[in-house]
C-alpha cells in the first residue's frame, strides 16, 4: 500500500522473506525487485530498503512530489526464490494536503478588451512558482483564423521573471512595433487595429515542481490603434477620499497603465513630504489605479509622484512618446500632482 512516503510489497511467502534476507542486496539489486520511478524515467527514485515478515518497504529519500505519477513494479523474475514469473505492476499518484495544488493562469495583463497595436509587453500571472523555462517556446499569438503570427515575440530566452516566479513577462519584438526599423519595414506591426486576436499559454509550461500547467490558457482581444502619445500627470482624473476614512485614493487615466511598473512607481506622500503606507492595485482594464491607506487619511495636502521608469504598455513615458527619436529631448513634465483631502463632516 503506498503513502506519501512509503511503498510496500506485502504478502510474500516465509521461504522468499528467507531468500531476500540472506541475498545481503544493494539498493540496486533491490531495485530490481521493487521497482519505484517516475513514469516513463529509465532510474529508480532514490531511497531505501527494508524487509518485514511478509513484505518488502520502500521509502524514498525525498517525500513523492503529490499530482506526479509513478510506475511501481515487484518484479518476480529478479527474486532469489521465485513462485512464478514476470511482474506485478502499479501506477502510484499522490495528493497531499500539504503539497501545493498544480499551477494554472490566473489571466493576463492588460486585461483590457482591446490592445493598442503598438503593445510591447503584456504580463502573466500563475497561481503558484513556475520553473526558470522562458514562455518562447510556450506563448503563441494566433490570429482571428487561428493561425499563429509569425515572429511576434521577442525571441529571447531570458529570464522575464518576477522575484517569486509568478509573473512572467511577454515582450512584443519592439523591432516590430517601432516605426522605420527593418523589422517593421519588411512585415509591420504583429498586430493590426480592428482585428481579433488570442494569447495561448501552452499546458506545457511546467512549475517549479516540474509539473505541466492545469490546462492550456486563452485571452481573447482586440487590436485597437496604436498609442503614440506621453503619459501626462496632468490629465489623470483623481478621485480624493475624505479625511478620517481609510477609502482609497482613486487615480483613472485616459488609457491602460503598465500594470507591472504601476504598483512600484507611483507613490503617495502626505503632509511634511511623509510617504503614506498602503497597498496599491490596477483594476477596470488597468485603467484606474486604487491607494488604500494603512493608516486613516487626515485632513490635508498631499502628493501623488510617478516615477521615471512609469511607462504604458506601448512604452510611453511621462513627457515622451516610444515613437519619438531617441535624439529628441524629452518634454519636460511633471511627474508630481498635488490634491487636497478635506474633513467629511
């Protein structure tokens, strides 16, 4: 009967208990009786071997990995004294209340209906640690006939990786996507406005524990047309909560936001240039980016600052467009936006 950290062949007879003992076998040797592996792996797991009255135990060095399947297999022909021949096979899948489901996309960013055409990088979330393979080999982008667009992704095997694994980064070839380079010359944008398109994560992606994804995933969207202007401070509509309440601070702009940089680059800070702790999300097509204090607001002036790495998916900065000559200075703008809190009394 198997457990998670045990297989055991019962029911042997006292003469082949006799045998088995006086045989002094290596753990190779016993291998070759009691068969214990991964399915389909050509080496036996790694443990250790004991004899009983009537059966033989097996306890691998590390516990079984739960939603990985075993092959297990008492092989009569190897035993010293034998009643009959051939083997007696078994296939072994844990589940373990301690041992983390198996992986699956939660869903992606941006999680708007319709992508501008000129989108360079859309995210990934799973719901658990996911192994150090890139998404080159697993991500396809396939148009409105299903047929995938060539030379969509930046072809990269590097490592888009979030710090816990969880969050992998798709990057769109920017040779593709910037206007006047080859790439873009010779085959245009992989996305074009007004059509439809579907992101599909292959079930193929394995997690940190080597096991492939639920199931494959799908997002469906549109191309919209390409954003080709600076992020502008400015032109966000902020929605002040009232002083004594700990409701967010509502920040609403004219168009998705990086959902990865927006949760470290924009920031709070109070009266006396204090920084307010709270936690940040990105919501409603990661048009509108929500701050909920720690601490209840009080009455007052304060600071909203975004930081000079904040960009849109498309690249676009505060004060310059991706689609600006590199060689062209920026447009000096603000990157800081005062807004009041008043009493609600």
């Amino acid at each position: 009967m198997p457990s998670p950290d045990l297989v055991v062949a019962s029911g042997l007879s006292s003469a082949e208990m006799a045998a088995l003992t006086a045989a002094n076998l290596s753990a190779d040797g016993w291998s070759k009786i009691l068969w214990v592996a991964v399915a389909g792996a050509k080496t036996p797991v790694a443990g250790r071997f004991a004899v009983g009255d009537d059966r033989i135990e097996f306890r691998p060095a590390f516990p079984f990995d739960a939603g990985r399947v075993y092959d297990v297999a008492l092989i009569w022909d190897a035993m010293p004294v034998r009643r009959s021949t051939g083997r007696v096979a078994a296939t072994l899948s844990l589940t373990s209340a301690n041992q983390a489901p198996i992986t699956r996309v939660l869903g992606v960013h941006p999680t708007a209906e319709q992508w501008p055409a000129n989108l360079l990088r859309a995210y990934i979330h799973f719901s658990g640690p996911m192994g150090r393979d890139s998404g080159v080999s697993h991500v396809v982008l396939r148009d409105e006939r299903g047929n995938a667009v060539p030379d969509a992704f930046l072809p990269l095997e590097s490592d888009f990786w979030n710090s816990d694994h969880t969050r992998y980064t798709v990057f769109f070839d920017p040779g593709r996507v910037k206007r006047g380079i080859l790439p873009n010359r010779d085959m245009g944008r992989a996305l074009i406005a007004g059509r439809q398109y579907t992101l599909e994560i292959a079930a193929t992606w394995r997690d940190a524990q080597d096991r492939p994804l639920v199931g494959r995933f799908q997002y469906r969207f549109q191309a919209g047309p390409a954003i080709e202007e600076p992020l502008d401070i400015q032109a966000w509509v902020l929605t002040a909560p009232a002083a004594g309440s700990r409701d967010p601070l509502v920040v609403t702009f004219p168009w998705p936001i990086d959902h990865g940089l927006s949760l470290r680059a924009l920031s709070i800070s109070g009266p006396g240039g204090i920084r307010i702790a709270g936690e940040a999300s990105l919501a409603v097509g990661d048009k509108r980016w929500s701050f909920e204090p720690r601490d209840a607001w009080v009455a007052g002036e304060y600071q909203l600052t975004a930081d000079p790495i904040l960009e849109d998916p498309s690249g676009n900065q505060i004060g310059r467009a991706f689609e600006v000559d590199a060689k062209v200075k920026a447009i000096d703008a603000p990157h800081a936006r005062t807004f009041k809190i008043v009493s609600g009394f």
